[in-house]
C-alpha cells in the first residue's frame, strides 16, 4: 500500500512495474550496484471521484 499525493488516500492497484538500477563509485576495488524493483499504483479514492493520479 502507498499513499496518494494529492489526496493521501491509500492504494494497492498496480499500474506497472519496471526495474530501476543505481550505480556508484568503487568501493573497495568493486563496482556498486543496487537494482530494484519499483512499482506505480493508481488511486482508487472515491471521496476525490478517483482522483486519477498514477503513484
């Protein structure tokens, strides 16, 4: 679950997903990297009329 920015209401329904990787100086003689997984959500607040922001 994540809150929605604009109307802070929470939201489960996933829109898409990608991969998303960080890279940095060597550290200790090793090339650093971080790869995630980063999903958006819709937002489903009825009180806003579904305000229809992807989060």
């Amino acid at each position: 679950m994540v809150a929605c920015p604009d109307c802070r209401c929470a939201s489960a329904r996933v829109h898409s997903r990608y991969s998303r990787t960080l890279a940095d100086a060597a550290a200790v003689g090793h090339p650093v990297l971080i790869s995630l997984m980063v999903r958006r959500l819709f937002c489903d607040s009825a009180d806003w009329g579904g305000c229809d922001q992807a989060v």
